[in-house]
C-alpha cells in the first residue's frame, strides 16, 4: 500500500490577503498545490509577505521564508474560484515536471482487484488501452510520455489523463488514489 507523503513545496493557486471571510481572525492565507504529491492545503503567511500566483513556496520542515504555518489540507470544494481556474494550467506543469516519476505508474501499476487494474482508474484507459500497456511494457518500460504514446495504439495523451485523474481524486470522486498524497 503506498504511504501518504508530504510536500516539500508548493504552488500557489491564490492568495487572500486577508483571509477568508469565514475565517475568526484576518490573516494572510495562500492555497496551493504540492508540487510533488499533489496535496492542497492553505497556509498561512508571515506578517507583510505577498505571494501570486504560480509562485513556488517552501512548506517543508524547518525555517521556512515566506508561510507562518501551514494550516492544513484543503478539499477542492473550498477552493476559491481563482484558485480552481489556476489549477490545470499549474497541474499540466506540474506533471511534465515529474513525467519521470509518473511514468513509473504505467510501467508498475498492478490490479486493484481480480476484474480491475489501477491503470483503467485513468479516464480514457479501456482494456484495450491497458493489455496494448502491459504488453509493452513487458517488452521494455517506457521511458517517457512520448514513448507510451508511440508505443501504445492511439493513446491518449497521458499528461491530460493524468491531470483529469488529479483533479477527480481531488474532488473525492473516487476512493482509489494513483497520485494524490501517495509517495511511489
């Protein structure tokens, strides 16, 4: 079972100077995603520090330049609708960024259960998609999305699968995770 990681940085979707509205005592606050696992949380920032957004903050341990403390994880219902607009673009970055790390889950995803493989939870992977995966990879791992996508009969493009598979375990849509909060 993979083990639920941290984020040594994140990216930031919004910034809310002064908080949210629902919140007891106005603070600076920054939703962001993790660069590497994807979590989103809210962090609160240090007094006189702005942030915008796609800005890369550190969130990891130790003295920390810009976040006051991290607040905690945040659903994807309670992001704000700027920080949901930013959210694509900045995961579409974030996925080419780790595509060597990603690319690892079509080469070791294994089933979930005896009828369904890990690999059918990505939108737009069918049986047919995922035998033409196993197939191949069997023959050699895949090195890269480009090579998947050669490789493997009108694939679709992982980057986009991938990113629409983040944002349904982000939204809760789904029990299983592939890539949100699980170290590989």
């Amino acid at each position: 079972m993979p083990r639920s990681a941290r984020d040594e940085y994140i990216v930031i979707l919004d910034f809310l100077p002064r908080g949210k509205p629902t919140d007891r005592r106005p603070e600076p606050i920054a939703q962001g995603i993790g660069e590497k696992y994807f979590n989103l949380l809210e962090v609160v920032l240090k007094p006189g520090v702005d942030v915008k957004p796609k800005e890369r903050v550190y969130i990891g341990e130790g003295k920390r330049d810009k976040v006051k403390y991290i607040k905690g994880r945040v659903k994807y219902r309670d992001l704000t609708s700027i920080a949901k607009d930013n959210l694509e673009e900045i995961l579409e970055e974030l996925i080419k960024k780790e595509e060597e790390r990603l690319v690892r889950i079509f080469n070791f995803a294994g089933p979930i259960t005896t009828r369904k493989h890990s690999l059918e939870l990505l939108p737009g992977i069918g049986k047919k998609h995922l035998w033409g995966i196993i197939d191949q990879r069997n023959v050699k791992p895949f090195t890269s999305f480009e090579d998947l996508q050669k490789r493997v009969d009108m694939m679709p493009d992982p980057v986009k699968m991938i990113k629409r598979r983040i944002i349904e375990e982000l939204d809760e849509k789904d029990e299983y995770k592939l890539f949100v909060g699980v170290q590989m």
